[in-house]
C-alpha cells in the first residue's frame, strides 16, 4: 500500500473532472496537494471547500520546489510549469497512471465505452454506497448527493473493498488500469486523433478487458423486468442495465440495487435541467458525438411535448471534419437547431484541418431539416440575442456539447430571472 502521507502532488489542470478527483482523493489519503488551471470552475470550488487552494492561471511560481507533477494529455508541451518541471527533473505522472494506483489499492470495477460510461460508473457507485458497499469511486462529472455527506461530489475514497472508476480511451489511458471487473458499454469511433480505426480501437477494448470478468449483459433480462429511473431516456435504461451486470458480479442484491436507481439524481451535464426562461424549459448536456446528440433528442421529446430548440457547440475540429454530417442529421431531430463554431479544447484549425468550422455542421443540419429553421451563429453571445426573444410557454431549448456552452443555458436562466 502507498503511503500517500508521504507524497507531494501538484496537479497541471487540477480543475478537470477527473483531474480534479483525483487530487480531492489523494488529499484525503494525507498527500499535500496543489495544482493549478487555466480558469475558475465548480471543480475549482468544489477543490476550495475541500481546503486546497488551486491556482488559476498558468505560471512557474505555481510549481512547488518538489513534488510529482500531474499531467492530462490536454497540457501542452509549452505549459511553463510543465517546462519548469522537466528542467527539474522532477517526476511526471499522467493522470491515467495515478488513478491506476489508486485502483490498484482495491478491487476495481472499471467502466468503459464511447458512450455512457460516465453515467453508468455513477450508477454502480451510487448503488453500491446505498447498499453500504462503501467504495471508492472516480467519476467523470459531478452527480447530486454522492459525496461522504450527502453533497455533490466526482471522486471519494470509501472504506470499502472496491474501487469504481471510469475508464477513458480517448489518450488510452485505460490500458493502465486492472480491472476484476471490466464494463464496456459500447465501442465507436470518436477521438480520431488518437485512433487511426475502428480495428484498432476494438484491439485496445480487448486489451483493456483482458483478465477481467466482464460485465455481459442482455438488456432485456439483468435485474428486475421493469427499471424506474429517475432519469429519462431509453440509453439511461442501458446504462442501468449495465451497472445492475457489473454488480452483479460482485455478488451484491440485483433487486436492493435496482431500487436504489430509482433515485440516482443524474449526473451534472447530463440532460440537466438548468431552470426556466419565459416558460422555456432550458436544459443542457455534455453529448459530443452523433450517437449521443441523437439520444439527447430524442429522450427530451420522451420527456416533454413542445417545440423543441438545440443549440449545438460542436467539440474539437477533428471530431466535426469526421461526423459534421452525422451530426446535422441528429440535429435535424430538434424543431430548431442552432449551431455556433468549434470548441477547440487542444487542437488548432491547421494542417488537415483547416478550414474545418461549425458552418459544416450548420450546413449539414439545414440539408436535412426539411425546412425547419437552422442558423449558425458562431458564438454564445450571438445566440443567446437571437434566441432570448424568442423563447416562449412550453417549449424547450437544450444547449449541447463538452465545451462551455453550458454557460449560454446559465445565462438565458439568470438573465430571465429579471423578466418575470
């Protein structure tokens, strides 16, 4: 077992969502822990209330004297902690080895798939802590109430025997996992910078699961014939079924388990429900691939009659050069759809991938809308003026993507406020 008492961790992008677990974590086992990120966030705050004081903004001064540095695929070479590290010598982690040895200290369910693992490692964790599983768990988003107190919370170091953690193929930072207990909930392609095919992402899910008893399920028959959720959709009722199969290999009550998902909350970004504006329902969600744009849709007509408005923010330029078509046609699911420009994250729009922009997707989206109205408006502040006029008593707007179009479905909430 690791003394972590003796360790001194400073995380580059503490404020992620899984780096920002992983340091809450490794501050509850005794590490001293600092980091920094280039912006405020939940994260940041949730780190805050933890008793960390995370730095915001990149600079060498950040960089403790000593300690092992943290570092996600998304940190650059040029970062000038990063720089000051290596001319250092000091030790760098990726964060894909630290969870690695966290796990490593339990029994570990791990949960992959394109889609839906951040969901369903919530699930498994939320079921387990409500059977007195107590576990460790490492979730990629924020979900309602599964904190030690009753708090939102990402990450926590439980007592028990096992470890739950979502397991991410996007830098194949999986591979560094063990899992006893391996989940995959689906296989495409989606990180197109990393992966060169379909083959070769399969081979690396092979791989992953290797050694592991793995969670097969039929989606018709693990667990009770009938789900309640709390939480709409037909793909959340897979990813319940996918949990109630890796929990079952634990040996833990399918039937205590399946009540106890009749309350999981959801997790943050995922068809949340942000508030009103002018009898606009406004919710927001974190899809970034077809596939995921797609069950948004389609579970929100599921879940509400009225017209219904996507707002899409399309994420990496990779990602709309493979799917810009995919993606209008899932949006040509909605009544409305606006489109605004990429959310580059780490990428820039050169070499192959110049020229690539959001007005593809538009493009794509108008082809198929039969006429319904599509516009491209670039940024957040574009749309958020087109639209807010616009809004009206029982419809509905969804604002998509893993960028920060999060913050126009914020503002339309917030900005409303003064209208009523």
């Amino acid at each position: 077992m690791t003394d972590w008492a003796e360790r001194q961790l400073h995380f580059i992008g503490i404020g992620g969502a899984g780096m920002s677990g992983l340091a809450l974590v490794c501050a509850r086992l005794g590490a001293t822990v600092t980091g920094s990120d280039r912006a405020d966030s939940s994260y940041m705050e949730r780190l805050r209330q933890a008793g960390l004081a995370p730095a915001i903004g990149h600079a060498a001064a950040n960089l403790p004297d000593r300690a092992e540095v943290v570092v996600s695929t998304a940190i650059g070479g040029e970062n000038p902690e990063l720089e000051l590290a290596r001319e250092r010598g000091l030790p760098i982690l990726h964060r894909g080895e630290l969870l690695a040895r966290l796990c490593g200290e339990k029994r570990l369910i791990a949960v992959a798939g394109t889609h839906g693992k951040t969901t369903t490692t919530a699930m498994v964790a939320w079921a387990m802590r409500a059977l007195g599983a107590d576990p460790a768990f490492f979730v990629g988003g924020e979900v309602a109430g599964l904190g030690e107190a009753g708090e939102a919370a990402n990450a926590g170091w439980g007592e028990g025997e096992w470890a739950v953690a979502e397991a991410d193929e996007s830098d194949a930072s999986f591979l560094e996992l063990k899992p006893e207990v391996a989940v995959i909930t689906n296989i495409e392609m989606d990180h197109h910078s990393r992966w060169g095919s379909v083959a070769e992402l399969r081979s690396a899910f092979d791989e992953f699961a290797a050694g592991a008893r793995v969670a097969e399920f039929d989606p018709s028959s693990p667990g009770p014939a009938e789900l309640r959720l709390g939480v709409p959709g037909d793909h959340n009722l897979l990813n319940a079924r996918a949990a109630l199969a890796a929990l079952e290999l634990t040996g833990l009550d399918l039937e205590a388990a399946a009540d106890a998902l009749a309350g999981f909350p959801g997790v943050r970004r995922r068809l949340e429900l942000k508030g009103e504006r002018d009898g606009t329902a406004i919710y927001d969600d974190y899809a970034h691939h077809p596939t995921e744009v797609r069950a948004t849709l389609s579970a929100l007509r599921e879940l509400r009659e009225g017209r219904l408005v996507a707002v899409f923010q399309p994420h990496l330029y990779s990602r709309t050069k493979a799917f810009a078509e995919q993606f209008g046609a899932a949006l040509a699911l909605a009544d409305e759809a606006v489109v605004l420009d990429v959310y580059p994250a780490r990428e820039e729009p050169v070499g192959e991938l110049a020229g690539v922009s959001g007005l593809m997707v538009a493009a794509a989206a108008a082809d198929r809308a039969g006429g319904r109205p599509v516009w491209w408006l670039v940024d957040g502040e574009r749309a958020e003026r087109a639209l807010a006029p616009r809004l009206g008593p029982g419809e509905i707007l969804v604002t998509i993507g893993a960028g920060d179009i999060f913050q126009l479905a914020e503002r339309l909430v917030e900005e409303g406020k003064g209208n009523g």
